[in-house]
C-alpha cells in the first residue's frame, strides 16, 4: 500500500492546480519553442482550471431555457453537446492534474525515503553495508560453534 504524502506536500502540489500563478504559466509558455507549441500550452493551463469550468457551466447555462421549450430531444442534445463537452472538458483537466499532482507528491516523498535509506546504508563506503554483512558473518560463527558437527 502506498503511503500519502504529507499533507503540506500536497497542498503545495495542488495549489499550483487549483489557483495557477501567472509566472507559472508564463515559465511553461517559455519552456516550449515555436508558437503553435506556446499557444496550446497557453491555453491548456487556461481551460484547465476549475474557473474556466464555473464560465463554462454558465455559458451553457444561458442556453438552458430555450433547450426545455424546445422539449426532450433538445434537452438530450443540449445535455450531450452543450453541457458535458463545454464543462467536463475543462473538469477532466483539472482532474489529471490533480491526480499529476498526487503522482509527482507521491514520487518526491519516495524519493526523498530512498536517500534516506542510501545515506543509512552508506553503500558507498565500506561503512553501512559492511557492517551488516560482518555482524551476520559473526552471528553465523557463533552459531556454527554451538551446533557440534554429527
């Protein structure tokens, strides 16, 4: 089972989802070379946020009225090209960042476990590991004095 990171990890992670810095959008758009490239970056950071999902939901909430005059299968369609593709988009977005999010918060903490137990282990010197294979070769020699050959 797969421990949570810290609680203070993840919010940290999911800040930067939930209410993106202007410099944070701003450094991604630099990260990438050519226009095409900036723009869909650019917009991706934009249309994933949960903001743009709340301007969606009220987009497709002003054509709400005329979709149930107009009866059953308008609302269907309303319900099918309005509504879901309009706001799950921008909700499906924000939902892999998170889960993104979690992952990356997720993988620091493990990482950060690993060098623990490297610096514990000290492989690299004849310290850490060393000493644990020449106390089990003394527990092996003191077993083996006790049991007499047959």
């Amino acid at each position: 089972m797969t421990e949570q990171p810290p609680p203070r990890v993840r919010r940290r992670h999911l800040e930067r989802i939930v209410m993106p810095k202007p410099s944070e959008i701003s450094q991604a758009v630099e990260e990438v070379e050519g226009f095409n490239a900036k723009f869909a970056v650019l917009i991706t950071r934009g249309v994933g946020t949960m903001a743009c999902a709340y301007v969606f939901s009220a987009i497709a909430l002003i054509s709400l009225p005329d979709a149930i005059r107009a009866g059953r299968p308008q609302i269907i369609s309303w319900i099918a090209q309005t509504f879901l593709q309009l706001v799950l988009l921008s909700i499906i977005m924000v939902g892999q960042s998170v889960q993104a999010a979690a992952s990356d918060a997720r993988a620091e903490k493990e990482f950060a476990d690993t060098e623990i137990v490297m610096d514990r282990l000290d492989e690299h010197t004849a310290g850490g590991i060393r000493a644990v294979l020449d106390r089990i070769d003394a527990l092996e020699a003191q077993l083996a004095g006790r049991v007499s050959p047959s």
